[in-house]
C-alpha cells in the first residue's frame, strides 16, 4: 500500500494548534514513515486544485482558509474530488456569555459558520465521548482522539522543589473568570491554617489592549490595557481575598506587575507566577503540589477536554475538581463519609462550592501524606491513555481506515 499522503491545515502554532494539529501529526509522520506523508500548512492555496489534488486526505481544526463563508463549498469540493476531509474540534461552537469571545463569535455568527463545516465534513474528530455526542447531531462520523501528552517534552519533566508546606494551584488562561470564582472565600476561611499552605496563580498576564470608543464620533482609540483592568487581576483578588491575606510590603511588590524578585522581609503565602510560552508553560506544575480545577457547569464546559486533568496527572500532582463534564471522565472521588477510599481526586459537588473547596484542601493540610498517594494514583490513571505515543497509534488506525 502506498503512503496515505496528509495535508494538515493547523490553525496556529500555539495552543489549540500545539495540541490538536502540530504534534499530533508529526508524531504520526515520525512513527509511522512507511505508512504516511505529512505535510503541515498554514497558508492553503484555496483555489489551485493542483495543490488539493496533491493529498489523500485534509485534516483542518474548524475551519479552512480564513473565510469561514466559503469553507463548506470548499470542503465539499474536496469530497467529491475524492479527497477524505477530516475536521478537528476541540471546544464548543458557542461560547457562554461571560466568555471573552462571546460577543465576537455571535456577531460574526461564527458558531452557525463552525456547525456549516460540521454537516459537510466526512469525518469528525474531537477529544471526548461526552463532546463526540453533541458533535453527533450534525454529524455521525465522529472519532474520538484525546488531548495528550508527549512525556519525554522537557517542559513536562520539570522537578518540583520540596516544601514544608503543601501548594495549591491554578494554571490556565484569561478565559476562566466565572470558573476561578466559584473559589470566593476559600481561602479566607483556610487562613487559620495559613502556616501550612501556600497558594499559587500561574499564568499571569497583563499584555493586551483595549479599544475605546468616543460615544460621540463613534471614533475607536486602541490603547494598551492597564494591569488593574485584566483578569488576572480579578483572578488574583480571588486568591488573595482582595489582598487582605497580603503583607501591606507584599501588595506594593504585587501592585507594581512586574515580574521580578520579591525581596521583602516576609514569607508571602501567595506567589504570582507569570506566563510562559507554550512551548513551556506546563513547568509552572512544578510550583505546586495541588492542582484546583474549579468550573462552572455550562455546556461549553461540560464538552471541554480533561486537558488539565491529564497535565497534572503525568506531573504527579494531587487534584481537586468540579463534579463536572471532562473531570468526570478520568477522576475518582477517593473520600467516603470522610473517610478515605479508592480514588484520585476530590470531586466538588455543583451544590457545594461554597463549602468543599475549603473542605477538601482543609483534608489534606490535615493529611499531607495523601497528597503524594493521590497524584500517584492520578499519574497511573492518565499515563497508559494520554501518552502521545498511544494516542499516535490510535490516529494512525483511524486514518488508515478512513483513507479507504
């Protein structure tokens, strides 16, 4: 058999692209030589049928080309010219109305242009059975093929320093306020015990702009953003209990936002941990022992991918989560009627945000021991799915299936 010849159309070399299109297809390139051919484009030559007809077979991340307007025509050109179309999805076409992209993607009408593309596809690939199901109203032909993780990257492979005290954390982007809120007052009735534990945001951010319009003239003015009009700064009042639980020395070093050194005479218990890179950011793991994965219930949500889950668990790391869509997949409530049983993780009931998250890290002060047996045991869960090696092989069989 010939070499199944792929062109990927990758929707940027960052984030969604990292995982969904980039690595995934050069593993698949690297592993299995003899039985595909690669190529990787982020630029396709829309209307040179020479350059389609090159391929057996396209896989695009939503869309192809820029203009969503005309991607249904071209995918069905691609089809009936024989050419297997595969469209990867990973987040819901419609985001809620607290998300940063809301208004954006109603107003461009882009979830109607994204469930265009899902209709006219051949085949669908996504990252959970929970996802693959909404996906399935429009489209039958729906794979699943799960975020993962390449062990042997450096940024995965970070070592966590000791500490007498045991790290929450948070790491994720700027979408997430609604999510990191549901963790108000947490730490304001853990203070007691603030001996004990350290808290850490990761990903802190203040790059950006802010497009101002003159309600007069309707003249728009871009200006860069000021640090107190990010997220991030609403994320850190939540961790910080609006800097109460902050040295007064602390919050002048906090307020300044910049990344630099604390040298002040305390011991913060809070620690801002500034952005990286995707090519690196996962090592800020290494600057907790705990990862806390709050989210609010909503569809978007529920059909998100256990992309952090599957992080902190090739990391080792102790988790606690919502009750929720992608954390129910892999996590295992370890706790019954206080007592500790089989599981991975602590599970927050939707009812009960207001008390368990608290509760939960109050456990483990409280068993510190259980914090390495947890991410053991969660490292053992994700370990023999999420490697990319295994989801590779997994990809090379469904490619090889569909190219008949």
């Amino acid at each position: 058999m010939s070499k199944i010849k792929i062109l990927v159309l990758a929707s940027d070399k960052t984030g969604v692209g990292k995982f969904r299109s980039l690595e995934p297809h050069i593993f698949l390139q690297n592993k299995y030589p003899e039985d595909f051919h690669v190529d990787i484009d982020f630029e396709p030559q829309i209307d040179n049928m020479n350059y389609w007809k090159q391929y057996d077979m396209v896989c695009f991340h939503r869309t192809i080309g820029r203009d969503y307007d005309i991607a249904p025509m071209i995918i069905e050109r691609l089809n009936s010219m024989g050419i297997v179309t595969v469209m990867d999805l990973d987040d819901y076409w419609l985001p809620t109305v607290d998300h940063p992209a809301y208004h954006l993607v109603v107003q461009n009408k882009l979830h109607e242009k994204i469930m265009n593309n899902l209709r006219v596809s051949q085949y669908v690939t996504t990252t959970t059975e929970i996802f693959a199901q909404e996906i399935k109203k429009f489209n039958k032909n729906v794979f699943i093929l799960p975020n993962a993780i390449n062990p042997e990257e450096p940024q995965f492979k970070a070592e966590t320093k000791p500490s007498d005290k045991i790290r929450f954390g948070w790491l994720g982007g700027s979408s997430h306020l609604k999510d990191i809120q549901l963790l108000e007052g947490t730490f304001n009735k853990l203070w007691p015990l603030r001996d004990k534990f350290e808290v850490c945001l990761c990903g802190f951010d203040v790059r950006g702009s802010v497009t101002e319009i003159n309600k007069q003239t309707n003249e728009q003015k871009v200006r860069p953003i000021k640090p107190e009009e990010t997220v991030w700064y609403q994320y850190e009042k939540v961790f910080t209990d609006n800097y109460k639980y902050v040295s007064p020395e602390y919050k002048d070093f906090l307020m300044k936002f910049k990344e630099e050194k604390y040298t002040g005479t305390d011991t913060p218990s809070y620690h801002r941990i500034w952005t990286r890179p995707v090519t690196s950011y996962a090592k800020n793991y290494a600057n907790f022992d705990v990862s806390l994965a709050p989210i609010k219930n909503h569809m978007f949500n529920r059909v998100k991918s256990q992309l952090k889950v599957i992080e902190a668990g090739f990391y080792k790391k102790a988790i606690i989560a919502s009750d929720i869509g992608p954390y129910t997949i892999d996590l295992k409530h370890c706790l019954n009627n206080g007592n500790f049983v089989d599981g991975n993780a602590f599970l927050v009931n939707e009812g009960r945000n207001h008390s368990d998250w608290a509760k939960y890290i109050k456990k483990l002060l409280d068993n510190p021991n259980m914090v390495e047996d947890m991410g053991n045991r969660l490292y053992e869960t994700v370990k023999p799915i999420y490697d990319l090696n295994v989801v590779t092989e997994t990809r090379a069989q469904i490619y090889k299936h569909i190219a008949k």
